[in-house]
C-alpha cells in the first residue's frame, strides 16, 4: 500500500494513510524521519516534531485548525526538532528532565554532525549547523504507561517501550490498528541500543511488549519506510527470543539481521 503525497514542500513531505493521518517526513536528511499528525474531532496528536533544519508547523498548519498537542516518542534531536512551535507538549515521565535539562549521552558535537551530513535538500537559511541546539523546555504534562490520550472519537494508548532511551513510548491507535513505534521498530536501517543511555535487554523486553499488542494492522516506525506490515512483531519477537538464547543482549555485539529487521547492540 503506498501512501499518497499531498504536500511536496521545499523541505518536508506529506503522506496521506488516511484522512486522517498523514507522515510529515524530511527526505532530505539521511535519517530520513517521520512524524505523524492524527486528527481527531476535537484535536490533533502531533507524535514528534522532526529534526527541527525547518519548521514543522509550516506544515501542521496546512493540514488542520484543530489544536495540537506533541506527543515525544523519545527525547533524541531528531524528534523534537520543532517543539518550540507548538503551545502543549507531553513526554513520558522518564525524559521529562532530559527535554527540560538536555539530552544525556550525546554530546553537541556528535549531534550537530549528525544533523548537517548527508542533507540532499537545500535547508533553509535559518539552518545553522554549526548553533543547532536541540529544544529545552518544560513539557506541558507527562505520559505513563496505560495512558489513553483522547483526540475525540479517536485516541491513543501509551506504552513504555524503554531500550533506545530510559523514556522511550510507542502509541497504539485502535480505531484503525495503527502502531507507532518510534525508534523501537523500524526497517532499512539498525534499531539501537548500543551506548550508555541505551538499554539492550530493555529494547528486547520493549519488541516483546509491542508484540502482545492485539489487532495491530499497521506499523509505523519514526525512520525509513512509511507503514510496515504487522508481521514485523513476529519477526521482533524471534529476534528478541533468539538473541538472549545466544547470549547476545549486550554492548558490541554487533548488528544482527532478522528478515528485514537489523538491530544494533
Ligand atoms: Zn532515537
Ligand atoms: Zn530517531
């Protein structure tokens, strides 16, 4: 199933899955990231804001009037670019002091060069590689685990997926079976937990909660390809199964391949 383009901006992409849900991605940057805006009838969930080279808002605006809130899967660059636009803002508890104090385990060097490399759009003027400073500030309320968020006729329900990060959240939405996982489950490129702040056995524990969940139809992950099939969990959950069986859930290991799945210790 491929998803249609409905904005092809100077610097973001927007898909259509359905009415009302649309990827906003930065094609541009290696990283290739997606957030996602999914409309209810009284709001609007933004899950993350992107690497913040533009303005994500630019975009939100286009596509709804409806308020906004910021649902962070993770606090990392890369999905809170653009936070500062925006009034209401949630992360899980254990990010809170990383969004309002700094991100922990990665310093601003290796995160502004993370940011400028390997850009094939050109960025705009306000970019400036060498400032860039992820977003600081203080979160308008915190997730937990079990937490619903209600958008109207349509919501959300938070889970804790630590591994990747101490905070880390994937969100189900029933209504249409969709999964969003952050960077917990992606294709195309190694999911992580590979230095201080990651937690292998965590990620592993974190596959297997997203594999109990019932009646997912539709995954999708914060990085590479929009919208992957639900087979995935199955794939994750053997993964997970064989690497602790071979003793592999720690640092250094290396990356390990199942099926399209890479993950990198
Ligand atoms: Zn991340
Ligand atoms: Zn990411």
């Amino acid at each position: 199933m491929n998803n249609e383009i409905v904005i092809d901006d100077a610097w973001f992409t927007v898909s259509q899955i359905d009415a009302e849900t649309f990827a906003i991605s930065e094609f541009g940057h290696w990283e290739k990231v997606h957030s996602f805006l999914l409309l209810g009838q009284e709001r609007a969930a933004l899950i993350d804001t992107g690497l913040g080279i533009d303005q994500i808002k630019r975009m939100t605006d286009q596509l709804t009037d409806l308020p906004i809130i910021v649902l962070t899967t993770h606090v990392h660059a890369d999905h809170i670019g653009s936070h500062g636009q925006f009034e209401e803002i949630y992360v899980h508890e254990a990010e809170e002091d990383w969004l309002v104090s700094g991100i922990k385990g990665l310093g601003i060097e290796q995160i502004r060069k993370d940011m400028s490399r390997d850009i094939t759009r050109p960025v705009p003027e306000t970019f400036d590689p060498t400032s860039y400073k992820p977003y600081q500030g203080k979160p308008t309320g915190l997730l937990r685990d079990g937490d619903v968020v209600e958008l109207g006729g349509r919501s959300l329900k938070i889970y804790h997926t630590p591994g990747h990060s101490p905070g880390h959240i994937a969100l189900f939405d029933p209504s249409r079976g969709y999964l969003f996982t952050g960077d917990l489950l992606y294709d195309e490129t190694p999911v992580y937990a590979f230095y201080p702040t990651t937690d292998p056995e965590a990620l592993l524990n974190s596959l297997d909660t997203i594999s109990r969940i019932p009646e997912v139809k539709r995954i999708f992950g914060s990085h590479n390809t929009i919208g992957l099939d639900p087979s995935w969990l199955k794939v994750a959950q053997h993964a997970a199964q064989d690497l602790r069986e071979k003793d592999l859930v720690r640092y250094g290991t290396g990356i390990h391949t199942y099926e399209g799945l890479r993950i990198q210790f």
